[in-house]
C-alpha cells in the first residue's frame, strides 16, 4: 500500500541521487547530460524508474496523440523532471503540476541542476488530490 511516508522516504531517496549527481557534474552542462547520469545513479540505487514516459492527454474522452513526455516516473508513483536553466520559472511548476495531474500521480519533484546547492536551491516538491487521499 502507498502511503504518505512512503512517498516522503523514496523523495529522499531520489533527492539523494540528484545530489549525487549534482555533487559529482556541478552545474552548468545541458540537461540531457544530467539526464542520462541520474538514469544510472537510478539503477545503481536499485530505485525502479521509467524514462522520457509519455504523459496521455485526454481531452473530451479521447487520447490526443502528443509529443508530451515527462523525464522520469520512479516507482510508478513520482514524477521527476529535471531542468538546467538559470532560474525555475512559473511556466517548469505548471509543467510538473500538469504532469502529476495528467498521469494521475500524487506528487511531483521539479530539479534544476543549474545551481550552487541542489538540496537547498535547486529543487521543489508538488502534491495533489492524489496525494492528500493517501494515509
């Protein structure tokens, strides 16, 4: 069963291979690079993920085909979307809130890899309706 502190420990766990990750790249290369680092770190860590996932877009009942993937789905239940950008802007907290929405997933992590300290500035925590039903 899925819980709340389920969900917290695996974030920590991601959280603890994007620094990994971070701590060994620093900031500054393009974000497929960080990318294809945190898929091994994934699998040295022997967290389950899907990578470069097609997120479904329904829209009046039908399946619209897109081009819409998110980065990663982690243990079928954490959306993670990475980014190396000079500042997370509104626009990266409506993608990764339309993710877990869309995906019906109950919590979402947005990391940018472009910073200094990636615990401290370099990412965010999203939760919805999903997320508030569990125990």
């Amino acid at each position: 069963m899925i819980t709340q502190s389920y969900l917290t420990d695996l974030t920590y766990k991601i959280n603890g291979a994007c620094i990994e990750v971070h701590k060994i790249l620093g900031a500054g290369l393009l974000e497929n690079v960080y990318h294809k680092c945190l898929e091994e770190e994934f699998r040295l860590r022997n967290i389950n993920f899907k990578s470069e996932l097609k997120v479904p877009v329904i829209y009046k009942g039908q399946e619209i085909s897109c081009d819409f993937f998110c980065d990663f789905l982690i243990e079928e239940q954490i959306i993670l979307e990475i980014k190396s950008v000079t500042a997370i802007n509104e626009i990266h907290r409506a993608q990764i809130l339309n993710y877990i929405n869309l995906m019906q997933k109950p919590k979402g992590i947005l990391v940018n890899f472009n910073v200094k300290n990636l615990y401290h500035q370099g990412q965010e925590t999203f939760v919805n309706k999903h997320y508030e039903m569990l125990l």
